[in-house]
C-alpha cells in the first residue's frame, strides 16, 4: 500500500511538471499577431499582418505529409544543413493544400488556393503538431496563407466557391509551413541549403478561423471545416482559398490542452488594406 502511495505520488509530480512544461512552452513560443474583427465564441474573423514563411511541398496522407513536411523545416531553422544563426521555434506548423501555378521571375511567396469541392467523407489521420498558413510555386496569384519561394507575391486570391474537401485524402500535395519570427524580414534570411525548402511571404490578408482542442482527427477537422464554413455562409462572407490546419503543440501534449485552428482566407479585404494592392483581397 505504501508503494502504491509513492508510484502515485510520484505519477502526481510528473504530471505537474508536465504541465508547468507546458505552459512554459505556450507562453515562450512566438504566435503570429493578428487583430480580431469578430468574435463568436471559438469563431473569430482576423486581420493578419504579411508573414513570412517557410514551405515544404509533400505528396500524400494529410498525417503522412505534415510529418514528411515538419523534418526539413526543422532542420531549416535550426541550421543542421546550412550554415548561418538558428532560427527560433513558432506555432503554429500549418498545412494546406496548394494549387500548382506558373513560375516566373522573381521567385515569389504566394500560394493560389483552388477552389474545394468535395464533401465531407470520413478519414483517419491524426497531424503530428502545430501546424496550420502554404506556399505557391512562383509569381502569379493570391494572397492566401503559405508562400511559394522567394519575393512577395503579386496577385490576389480568387474567390473559392465549394464546399468541403477530404482532409485525409491521399496522393495529394500538401504545403506544409512554417511561419519565420516577426523580426526577420525574408531578405534576412538564410538561404536553405538544397530546394526542398522554399522563402516566400504572405501579403496582409482577412481569415475566418475556428479553433478546438484534442486530437485533430481527419473527422474532427473535417467536422469544424463545416461548421466554419456554415458560420461564414450565414454572414454572407466569401472564402478566398482552400482551408489552412493549423496546430501548436507537440505531439506528447494531451489532447485536452491542444490548441488546432481551421483557418479559411476571405475575399473581404484586411482593415486599411488598399483593395487594389496585389493580395489585398476584392470585396464582392
């Protein structure tokens, strides 16, 4: 029975040190600053500065492709294969689905979001971590929330129409991102050592987001996609690209303390955004 007390006692502490861990890490790890328009409980719509990113591209199982994605940008911006300073930690890690695009001169950081149209079926991924704005291939279109590689990118997203698309489908290319700490600009950045991973920014943008604790199943975003999309059809906003999964933690956080976001880019432009600049968004 003593023994008993102690193993529990013991199982007691480590469970509060976990938690101090973690609560260490939430509050010491860099978050993108973004300025609420409007809330309703876990759905808000935000006004996002430009960002800068750094992108993988990876083909299959959204699960599989968020892992295969995260080594190479951890390795990026810890400078285990190039030489220059480390670059510190952020969340979320995020991972959306790109649509291929033309690439020209110069190399540019915007993604052209296609337009989703499936519907919900069910899935069974589980996303490692913090994971979710996704990068083009060059200079072209949108403005939604990865970049391609290189400069700023030129052009504003086109209206998504459709509804929900599979978050689990497989064969697929995922971009899987991550975005740099505020005080570098892309220009002060090191360049990655091969063409894996890809520079780019994201031009100032509006997003609608939803956010949910636990295990972020393929089912489980897929439910709150819906949901979001309902909330933004009931307030007459307009999707501007596929939807972004973002998730913050690491994967030994218990699914209770998790904080995932389904973020979706709006064709409404950001406050003090010229709706002619490139990325700036149309109203409709």
């Amino acid at each position: 029975m003593k023994i008993a007390l102690m193993v529990l006692g013991g199982l007691a502490l480590l469970g509060v040190a976990a938690m101090a861990v973690f609560v260490f890490y939430v509050q010491n790890v860099e978050t993108p600053a973004y300025q609420v328009v409007t809330q309703a409980g876990d759905l808000e719509v935000r006004d996002y500065p430009r960002l800068v990113v750094a992108e993988v591209r990876r083909q299959g199982p959204r699960q599989e492709a968020l892992r295969a994605g995260f080594g190479p940008l951890a390795r990026y911006i810890f400078a285990e294969e190039r030489g220059g300073e480390r670059i510190g930690m952020t969340a979320p890690v995020t991972q959306q689905r790109p649509e291929r695009i033309s690439m020209t001169a110069p190399v540019t950081a915007q993604v052209v979001m296609p337009a989703a149209t499936a519907t919900l079926d069910a899935a069974s991924a589980v996303p490692p971590q913090a994971g979710g704005p996704t990068l083009p291939a060059k200079a072209t279109p949108p403005a939604t929330t990865q970049a391609e590689t290189g400069a700023a990118p030129t052009q504003a997203v086109p209206p998504a129409t459709a509804a929900v698309t599979q978050a689990g489908d497989g064969g697929e290319d995922w971009a899987v991102s991550f975005i740099m700490p505020a005080r570098y600009g892309l220009e002060q950045l090191p360049a990655p050592a091969g063409s894996d991973v890809r520079l780019g920014e994201v031009p100032p943008r509006r997003v609608a987001a939803i956010r949910f604790s636990g295990r972020a199943s393929d089912e489980l975003i897929a439910s709150k996609e819906v949901e979001l999309r309902a909330w933004l059809a009931a307030r007459g906003l307009t999707p501007a690209a596929p939807a972004i999964y973002a998730f913050y933690n690491d994967p030994f956080t218990p699914g209770f303390l998790r904080r995932n976001e389904v973020l979706i880019d709006l064709a409404e432009a950001p406050a003090g955004a010229d709706p002619s600049a490139p990325g700036a968004g149309a109203k409709p």
